[in-house]
C-alpha cells in the first residue's frame, strides 16, 4: 500500500508540473533556445576553474586506474570494487570537465530565458540528472553494505529532485515554481532521509558518517541559492555561474575523497587484521625495518630478548642467519611478500638462525609479511634449537597469576615436536597484546586457562575478512576434542556451521557480558554446554585506547554427564539449543532467556566470574 501511494503521488506531482509547464508554453511560447550571453571574460572563470578541477580528477583517476591494470599486486590490494568505482567517477568527472570547459569556451549557450528572473543555464541539468544518482551509487559502494533495494529508492527520490528542479525553469507562474521547488524539497530530504538509514561498513563508520553529513551540508545549498535569486538576495550570475558552479565542484569533490579515503581506511584496516591475526598464531612475531634491523617494544621485549638477546634493536636479522644459503632464502620471501596480494597466503620459509652470545643454532619456520611504511613482521614458530638449550625450569612461579608475564620463558629441546603448554601459553601472550589489556584482566584471564580440568579456548574472528578461528587451546580441549591439533584451527572443529553462526551473532549484542548455549553438539557428537566471553570491550581500560580490529571471545565448554545425555535423547522439544544471556545491572549480572527477555534464576559458570566481576568493577 506504501508503494502504490508513493507512486500515485509521484505521477500526480509530475502530472501537475507538466500541465503548469505546459500552460506557460501555450500562453508564452517555447522559451527554450540558444543565446549569446552577457557573462564574457573574467565573469566565466568560474566555468574554467571547475573545469581545470574536473580535468585533474579525471586525470588523477585515470592514471591511478592504468597503475593498478599494470601491477596486479596493487589491483588485487585495492580492490575490483575500488576499481569500478574509480573508473566510473573519471568518466563523471570528464564529462563534467568538458561540459564546464564548453560553457567557458562558447559564446553562445542552450538557455531558458525567463520573464523577470533571466537566464537558466538548463544543460547543467541535464548532468546532473545522471552525475547524482551516480555519486550516491559510489558512495554506497565503497562505505556502506547497502543492497540494489536499499539503494533504489535513493536514486529514484535524487532523480526526481532533479527533475522537479529542471521543472522549476519552465514555468513562468510564481505559485507553480514554488510548488516545483517544494516538491524537489522534499524529494531531496527524502533521499538524506533514507540515507542516513543506510549501514555503513564497520571500518568506514565514522569515515562514513561524516561524509554523509558533510554531503547533506554541501548539497543544502542548492535550494538555498535558488530561493536567495528568488527574493532578490543574489543576481542571476551570482547562482548560474558562481555559486552552483562551486557546490557542483565540492559535492563531486567529497565524492572522490569518499572514495579515496575508505580504500585507505579498509585496506588499512586489513593490514591491521592480518598483523593481529599473526600475533595469535605464533611464537613470537619481530617487528623489522626496510634494512632488516629489529624493532624493539614495550609488548614483546621480553620474547624478543629471550631470543635475540638484550640489544636486540641493534641486531640486524639477516645477519642471524647461519650463512648466505639462509639469507636469500629470508630475502626471497620478503620480496615475493612485496609483490603479491594482501589477501594472498603469507611467505613461508624455514630458516637456521645463529643466537648471539654463542646461544648455538635455532631452526625456525618464518612467516614474512608485506613492508609497510618501512615496517615489516616476521612470525616465527620455533621448530628446534642446538647447542645451549634456554634453560627457565629453574624459575618458581609462585602464584598462577604471574605466568602469562613469563610467557617469553620458553624450554626447547632438540626434537621437532613443541610442547603443547608452551604454545598455549605463547598465544595468549600474544593475545594480551593484541587486546591491551589491564593487568588485572590479564591475570583474570590466565586463571581460567590454569585449570587442568578446564575444556576452554579463544577464537578470533573478523568480519571483513578473518574466517573464525581457534587461537588458544587449554590442554583439556586439546585432548578432549582437538587432538593436540596446532593452533590456529577453524571453529568448525569445535561446532557445525549453524552454532558458528549463533557465536558470530551474538558478539555483536554489545550490552550482553555473556552468552550460554545448553545442549550444543560437537562434530563428533558429545554434548557439551558452551559459555561465551567477548573479550573485545575490555580492552578499552583507563587510558589506553582500544586498536583492536579483530574479536576476540573466550569459550568455556562444559561436557555433559550421562544423565543429561539421556534427558537429551528422550526429550523431543530440545531439538534447538537453549540460550541464556548475562547482561549488567549495576555490579550484578542479571540472566535473560534469550528472546523471551525474563528474567530467570540462574548463575554464570563460576570459572568465569571472576574476570566478568573484574571487567564490571572497571566500569563503575
């Protein structure tokens, strides 16, 4: 009924514009036609200068466009949705530019000629009937997860905007040109309207938004010139050639920055992921210059130093390599690294290097990322280690709480194999740096994983891009269902399809603490009650600044008894998982059943409520 009411108003407001269009030819004649104009010399500059601006957008986009056909890394970096859009707004902007181009050049032009308010410029119109659904086409494309029927309605309330305005200067009766511009008023704030409904892609949001405002600003001030020449207020040079000559050039200008800025922000927004994700995957990751010197940081000092040794930034990298055989092998990866795809497999290659201080041999499996603004990252899974053995079994930890920052105090012996404790504890090492989180919520965190009987794991997950992914393992998860598989493994080791897609979903519910799911079935088929933990909102803590793209959830998996086996087996209506959630009520957490919003009496795993009370207590 919606669509049929908005149609029929739509074909009545076109049928009442033509017939005051058509009555005003009928007593007036066509008043449509070519004409020498007065505006010469310096009063059309105006035309050539957003001509020269159109030209050089065209031309910027153009060469950018003939780069990426030509270096494939590139293309594949920014993206073949990037590239389209591109190519489209350096055919809008040509266009524009030859039509201004024409208008300064031409003594003659294709005008309306109006009793009492002069000369309308109609051909410009004309362009814009195309150039603005095209910009809200763009802007959909490369900030907002908008569909074709989202979009529709958009594009359909812009064109008769235009419409309605080119309507404006063919009729000469006062009260039918306001009705026109009232109309395409209205259409205008319609099409904002709609708009601002739109989802905006997470990394573009606030990008996003504030271009979608600045648009709203910028394209206000058509109507606005338009009533001004109305009343008097401007001549009709001031609209024609200055003013609507200038808001076209900024409106198409915040198009091409929409589109340059959110391939910088994705794209860099990827890198971060992908860095983040290598954090979570490794033993340790090195940060190195364009030269192959070691970076050094706060973070990871004391991983770096167990392996490099104390003046590990005056260490070259290369030069820690057994001999040249190793070296190019290094430098080979990095380069193939530069050349390909973000989104292609990272090089992987298996070096020897040589430990300072005649620490003897380590063999290592190196995974080498792109160089970015002189910055590189090398993953390292170590494999084996010759010679003097790090040697930390010494060292008494005396509470469970302290470990994680002992997590660079590593046992290796000579075999090939790792030991699976290590590598747990290696992870969320590199988690806690990921996440930046407080000490407390550190030693919070280590305390769950410290329970030998504890079936618990972290998984990572990110939406444009990161398939969901177990990165940290409790020794009890890895006998009981992983099978001391390496991490990172797949989520779908742990649950079918349709329980990851309850997972994903139910981190986006941000004022939920925690999420239970009863009666949930491994691949394997053992029943199992699963907790969930995001961890992603508690890295926002006192002044340190959340950087985290990628989330990062806690799961505690609780295997059933053989009574509540049975209880499943016979009861038919548990065909579903139940679910529970947690959500905040001061400095208690109050549980919900699902959907239904009531509360129930029911308690939160206890292993898990000593970080959820720590991360509530941070809030107050």
């Amino acid at each position: 009924m919606r669509v049929s009411l908005g149609s029929a108003c739509i074909v009545l407001n076109i049928a009442i514009a033509t017939a005051g269009v058509v009555a005003h030819v009928y007593q007036n004649g066509f008043l449509l036609g070519s004409m020498e104009l007065e505006w010469v010399g310096e009063k059309r500059a105006p035309f050539l200068m957003a001509a020269s601006i159109f030209g050089s957008q065209s031309l910027v986009s153009l060469v950018l466009i003939y780069v990426l056909n030509n270096m494939r890394e590139l293309a594949d970096c920014w993206g073949a949705s990037f590239q389209s859009t591109l190519n489209l707004y350096a055919w809008m902007s040509l266009v524009g530019a030859v039509m201004y181009f024409s208008k300064y050049w031409a003594t003659h032009h294709i005008v309306v000629d109006l009793p009492g308010l002069g000369e309308y410029l109609v051909m410009r119109n004309l362009h814009w009937i195309v150039s603005t659904p095209t910009q809200w086409f763009i802007f959909s494309q490369v900030c907002t997860k908008a569909t074709p029927e989202e979009m529709a309605p958009i594009y359909l309330s812009t064109l008769l905007t235009q419409v309605f305005g080119m309507f404006m200067c063919f009729v000469g009766e006062a009260r039918m040109r306001w009705y026109c511009f009232w109309v395409s008023t209205y259409y205008f704030v319609h099409s904002f309207y709609l708009s601002f409904k739109l989802r905006l892609h997470k990394d573009m949001a606030v990008v996003g938004a504030r271009l979608r405002v600045a648009m709203l600003v910028v394209w206000s001030g058509f109507p606005l010139v338009v009533a001004l020449r109305w009343f008097g207020y401007i001549s009709p040079w001031t609209e024609q050639v200055f003013m609507m000559s200038v808001l076209d050039v900024v409106t198409k200008s915040i198009t091409f920055s929409a589109i340059i800025v959110s391939r910088v922000v994705l794209s860099l927004a990827r890198i971060n992921g992908t860095v983040q994700l290598v954090l979570s995957s490794h033993d340790v990751t090195l940060a190195i210059n364009d030269a192959w010197q070691l970076l050094d940081n706060e973070t990871s000092s004391g991983l770096v130093a167990t392996y490099f040794g104390q003046q590990a930034e005056n260490t070259s990298l290369i030069e820690l390599c057994i001999n040249q055989e190793h070296q190019d092998r290094l430098i080979q990866a990095a380069r193939k690294a530069d050349s390909q795809s973000l989104g292609a497999p990272t090089p992987k290659v298996v070096v020897a290097f040589r430990m300072p201080g005649g620490g003897g041999e380590m063999l290592a499996e190196c995974l080498v990322s792109k160089c970015l603004h002189g910055r590189r990252i090398i993953g390292i899974a170590v494999a084996s280690q010759a010679g003097n053995v790090f040697n930390f079994g010494g060292q008494d930890h005396e509470t469970h709480e302290d470990w994680a920052e002992q997590a660079s105090e590593i046992s290796l012996s000579s075999s090939q194999s790792r030991n699976p404790d290590v590598q747990m504890r290696l992870a969320l090492h590199n988690c806690h740096d990921v996440l930046q989180l407080a000490d407390e919520m550190r030693r919070r965190v280590n305390a769950i994983f410290m329970q030998s009987h504890t079936a618990c794991a972290i998984f990572a997950w990110e939406e444009e891009g990161l398939v969901p992914a177990i990165v940290v393992a409790s020794p009890r998860l890895q006998a009981l269902l992983l099978q001391g598989k390496q991490m990172p493994q797949p989520l779908t080791c742990l649950f079918d399809t349709g329980m990851v897609d309850r997972l994903l979903l139910a981190i986006g519910a941000e004022d939920i603490i925690m999420h239970q799911w009863r009666n949930v079935r491994s691949p394997s088929g053992i029943l199992m009650e699963v907790t969930m933990l995001p961890l992603k909102g508690m890295s926002c803590m006192g002044s340190v600044a959340c950087a985290c793209n990628v989330e990062l959830c806690i799961l505690v998996l609780a295997v059933a008894d053989s009574q509540a086996v049975d209880f499943y087996r016979r009861d038919k209506n548990h065909k579903n998982p139940g679910y529970l959630r947690w959500r905040p009520a001061g400095c208690e957490l109050v549980c919900e059943a699902g959907t239904d919003a009531k509360v129930r009496p029911e308690f939160p795993p206890r292993i898990l409520m000593p970080l959820a009370m720590a991360f509530l207590e941070s809030m107050r």
